[in-house]
C-alpha cells in the first residue's frame, strides 16, 4: 500500500492509498477558497449514567443529502472541486470539515457546565476523519471486490495505529453508515474514523462483563462466546480465520457479528492472510443483506477495537446490524429502546442467520 499525504485548502489532512500496482503522485491542488476549521466541541459528563457526551452544535450546518453532481466526496473536476482534488483516486481518507472531535479544539471550557457543578466539561479533543472507499459514486462497499476491500482494511488499519498513538486518545472507533434510514448524508460510499478521548460506553461495558466472568468462574468470556458460536446454529458464513453469526441475544431485527479465530486487539494486528479472509466472510454477509429484500438493507457496520490502554482483554469484532425488520418496515427505537435502553427484538435470531444462509448470491 503506498500513502500520499496532501493539504486541503483549509489546512486539513487528505491522505491517498493506492495499491502496489498503480502509484500515483496525487499533486493535485485544493483550489478552493475555505474559511479555516472552526470546532467548539464540548464533552460533558452525565453524572447519573457516567458517561460522556459530546457536544457539537456546530455540525447543524454540515452538508445534507446533496444531488449526485454536487457529492463533495466525488473525485474534482474543471469547474467544480471537491474535498478530494485528484481526478482519480482509489482510496482517500482526510479530516471531515465538520468534526464532532478534533485536535485544535478550544482548549478554554470552564470546569463545570453553568449550574449544573457535577457536570464537568472538557475540550472536545480527538479526530474525526473520512473515509472513502472507491471514487465511483454509485458502487457500494458489497460491489468493491476482493482486492479494493482488501485495500479499505489496509487503510483502516493504518488509520488505527496512526490516531491511537496521539496523546489523549482512549478509543478508535472505524465504522460505516449506509442507506438513508439509517441517517446518512452523503450517498457516496463512504466510512469514518472516530479518535476519542475516552472509552466509549458499550466497550466499556463488555469490559466490566470480561472482568465479572474472568472473577467468578476464571475462564475466558470473548473465548467461550466464540468458540460456541463456531459450531451454533446462528452462523451465517466463515472460514479458517473468521466467523459470521447472529448472536443468540441479538438486538437488531438483523445482526451479524463476525469474530477472528486468534484473538487480537485491534485491526492492525490482524495478519496478511486474516485480512484477506476477512474481506471473503464480509463481502458474502454484505450481499446477503443486499439481496434478503427486494431492495438493499440500510446497514451500521462497527469495529469493535480494544481501547488504546486495555489491548490485552479485548477481542476484536466487528457487528453489522440493520433496523429493516421486513420489507418496507424498519424497528424503529421508540419508548423502550430509546427511553430505558432495553432493547425488544422483532425478529428470533435462529431464523434470522436461516434467512440469511438461504439467500441466493448472483
């Protein structure tokens, strides 16, 4: 993989990725007249759930749902520049122009919010890049291919390594949203790479749920999780390197979690072979939920990394879930998902990994 690093026109960071066999030099100039970056970024701490939130009311003005000849993400042409410059490109990953976190945040907050002294507050520290991952605007991550998916892992990977080695960061989230039920923005296909300056609650949560199964019973729970589901009922596809299953207590009407057979902490520990087997059980699982409807699953799909200071304990997976519960239907979180966190599943999980194993690749 060659990495090419470039300035956009306000000083952010693009990087392109190209594979070994097609290098090219990417001097493509940012002609753009851009304001600088202004982030106002606040995490908050919730007292009561013990939890940060991040306060970005600055993104209310980010770009929303443009038509296909104004995508900001399509490679530049005459007349019309993007936020990638080049008229090509394979893989892009640079610093999104609306950032939730960012690295030159407004370091001055005071200590707590305005009369409310046990909500303490911090500057909105982190990164929030972009990543792109063909400049086809109408392709999806399932039409990639081996070899172009292969080189999207490379990428996160890096990407990981890189922003968990800044001073501060507690958490590398890499994820993508697709379909605009799920709230997307920008139809190209697209991911993006959260840097926080802490650990996310659902991870530390599993954490808390390793630890109380290591203390009363000492066994491994990521192990006993998994090895069960290699040989359950709910596997959807896998291989020599990773399994795809719908976990027995799934919360989303369709959800797949796939897990690596050696146990590693994060992506850029993961081996030439695991990635390239990787790309072979997610490729399979993507179209099967582009084809279980008559029309594509909107999709979240989430990394789950070890936090930068608790690699040890932690077992990389990533989970793919969909709120689409039947054609033309989607699982809404309303009163008891939203309200109390408890989720109600309207789907059964057995089922669910049926449905997916008998859908009929093209």
């Amino acid at each position: 993989m060659i990495r090419t690093s470039r300035s956009l026109a306000d000083g952010r960071e693009i990087l392109y990725f190209d594979d070994d066999s097609s290098p090219s030099a990417h001097d493509a100039a940012d002609t753009r007249d851009l304001p600088p970056v202004s982030t106002r970024s606040q995490l908050r701490w919730d007292a009561l759930l013990g939890e940060w939130v991040v306060i970005a009311s600055h993104r209310q003005s980010r770009t929303f749902l443009p038509p296909a000849d104004q995508c900001p993400l399509c490679p530049s042409r005459p007349g019309r520049p993007t936020e990638i410059p080049d008229a090509d490109y394979q893989v892009v990953a640079f610093e999104n122009r609306f950032p939730s976190l960012a690295t030159g945040v407004e370091q001055d907050v005071p200590p707590t919010a305005a009369g409310a002294p046990l909500t303490r507050l911090r500057p909105g520290f982190g990164r929030c890049e972009v990543v792109v991952f063909t400049s086809d605007h109408d392709r999806d991550f399932a039409d990639l291919g081996a070899a172009r998916a292969r080189l999207v892992v490379d990428v996160w990977a890096e990407r990981t390594a890189e922003l968990s080695a800044l001073e501060g960061v507690g958490q590398v989230f890499v994820f993508e949203n697709h379909g605009e039920e799920i709230g997307v923005t920008l139809t190209h296909p697209h991911g993006q790479i959260y840097a926080y300056p802490f650990v996310t609650p659902r991870v530390q949560k599993v954490l808390s749920s390793v630890r109380r199964h290591r203390e009363a019973t000492g066994g491994d729970l990521f192990a006993e999780v998994v090895a069960a589901e290699r040989s359950g009922p709910r596997v959807v596809a896998q291989n020599e390197h990773w399994t795809a299953f719908v976990p027995a207590a799934a919360r989303w009407p369709y959800e797949v979690q796939l897990f690596p057979t050696r146990r590693v902490p994060d992506l850029p520990a993961l081996t030439g072979d695991e990635r390239d087997a990787f790309v072979a059980v997610y490729l399979d699982v993507l179209g099967r939920f582009a084809h279980r409807f008559d029309t594509p699953m909107p999709y979240i799909a989430s990394w789950n990394q070890a936090p930068v200071r608790a690699r040890d304990e932690w077992w990389l997976h990533l989970q793919l879930f969909s709120l689409r519960r039947a054609p033309g239907k989607l699982k809404y979180l309303a009163g008891s998902e939203s309200g109390m966190g408890a989720f109600i599943t309207d789907t059964n999980p057995e089922d669910v990994a049926e449905q997916l194993r008998a859908v009929v690749l093209p």
